[in-house]
C-alpha cells in the first residue's frame, strides 16, 4: 500500500514533534543536574578555601 504524501508529511510533523518533546525533556533532566552539581561544586569550593572538612554537607 503506497502512502500518500499528504500522509507522509503527517508523519514527519509527528516524529519531529516526538523528537522535539523527548528533547525539552532531556534539557530539563540536564539543568537539573547541572544545577546540583553547581551547588556541591560552591560547597566544596568553600570548604576548600576555608579549610575545613564538610561531613555530609557537600553532596556530590
């Protein structure tokens, strides 16, 4: 059954849109951990310049 371009192009729109969705969502997972590594980064930052030794405070 050959399709008909019309449909073809229904398709590509969807996969685009699948693609697109799947990557907003892989941006968001990213921030986040961007984020929180960005914090124990600072913490570890500032135990180091205070010398100090951070127990459980600085995770990471």
């Amino acid at each position: 059954m050959v399709r008909a371009p019309r449909d073809r192009a229904v398709a590509a729109v969807r996969l685009m849109a699948l693609v697109s969705a799947a990557l907003a969502v892989m941006c968001v997972c990213l921030a986040f951990a961007w984020s929180a590594e960005r914090d124990a980064a600072a913490c570890w930052r500032t135990a180091a310049e205070f010398q100090y030794q951070p127990e459980d405070e600085c995770r990471g």
